[in-house]
C-alpha cells in the first residue's frame, strides 16, 4: 500500500491492484501450480470487463512449465486503481472501463437518516464534476447497509439513501441523456466484516459507477 497526498487536505491512500491475463499451470495429477483469486462479490450486472486474452502457443518452446504440466484457459481481470482518504471516508476505484466512488453512510447521513447535508452534498458536486469530465450518460447509484437490525429495514434505507444521492447528481448535471440505475441493496454485498464495528462502518456506503472515457 502506497501512501500518497491528493490537492485536498485530506490525506489519501493509494493502493494500484493490476491483473492481466492469469495462466493457470496444473501437474499431470491435477494439483494446481498457479492460481489468482477472485475478487468480493459484487452486485449483478457490474463484474469488470477486460479485452479478449492473448494466444500462446502451449507448445512454445520458450514456455518454461513444469514438467507434464498443461495450461488452462487463460482468465483475464481488470486493471483497478484504488484511491481512499486515510479516514476510509471515500474511496476511487478506476478499472479500464469503469470509475466508482464509494462514500461511507456517516459522512453522507445522520444515523437511520436519508437527509443530505450542506457538506454531503457538496462531496457528491464533487464527482458530478468528473462524470462531466468523462461525459458519462450512464450512472448507477447503489446503496448498501450492514447487517444490523432487520433485512427489510436495510433494504429501504440503502434505497432510500441512493435516491438522496441521485436526486443531487440529477441537479448537479442536468442532462436529459443521462441514464440511472438506483438499487437499494441493504445488506448484501459486504465488502467487510460485518462482526466488528470498524467492517460495519465500510459496508455503510452509496456507491456511484459510471464507465470513462475510453482511450
């Protein structure tokens, strides 16, 4: 992890995961060599995209694998760069396709509350600003609790809370040829442990996904 300071006062953490294509090498008993794992899981429709692996040749001369070992097919990830103020409060994603900003519960709303502040709002102004710079016409906007108190309640609350924030970036933008997807997903989808109070605190978040510009 690679400490880094953005132009905010705000300290930021950057973390650059890369992935290209993966090869997995298994042995003539089937025991795997090399692997990567996958990634948490995410909501339908959003997995990330990469172009078509490159061929090799697995009677390459020049490909060291051991031996009686064979390849697999070739599994292709993302690039994805992440960027997250030290205090967890907001955190960037960017893959080749796509830019996504996560922005904790507590920085947004009171506790049980879908009420924007003059300072949320001012955050999601913010990443109005650089969908305008990647002329995005595609936003989605999800909303995620922790698994405190009933699933039912959870999943209005996060509903509730992504309407809040597409209503700011639908004034903020005002672009008839923008599209949005808003889903309340409650509790689904942790992207930490719900056991502690520190993994709650980052499955409490609104997630805005929209693609960049291509090239």
């Amino acid at each position: 992890m690679i400490r880094t300071h953005s132009r905010s006062a705000r300290p930021r953490l950057a973390l650059v995961l890369s992935a290209a294509t993966v090869m997995v090498a298994t042995n003539i008993h089937g025991a795997v060599v090399a692997y990567a794992d996958d990634g948490p899981s995410v909501p339908p429709g959003t997995e990330a995209s990469a172009s078509a692996p490159v061929e090799v040749d697995p009677n390459d001369p020049d490909l060291k694998l051991p031996e009686g070992a064979t390849l697999t097919e070739p599994k292709v990830l993302d690039i994805k760069t992440v960027v997250e103020d030290q205090s967890g409060d907001e955190r960037r994603e960017d893959t080749n396709s796509d830019v996504k900003f996560a922005l904790q519960a507590e920085v947004l709303f009171g506790k049980d509350s879908a009420k924007l502040g003059a300072e949320a709002k001012a955050r999601i102004a913010t990443i109005a600003q650089e969908i305008k710079t990647q002329n995005a016409t595609k936003i989605r906007v999800f909303g995620f609790t922790d698994d405190l108190g009933t699933s039912a309640h959870g999943d209005v609350l996060s509903r509730q809370r992504a309407n809040a924030v597409q209503s700011v970036l639908g004034q903020e933008l005002s672009d008839s040829n923008i599209t949005y997807e808003v889903r309340g997903y409650g509790e689904q989808y942790p992207i930490a442990d719900n056991s502690t109070e520190a993994g709650r605190k980052k499955n409490r978040r609104v997630e805005i996904t929209f693609p960049r510009t291509e090239g």
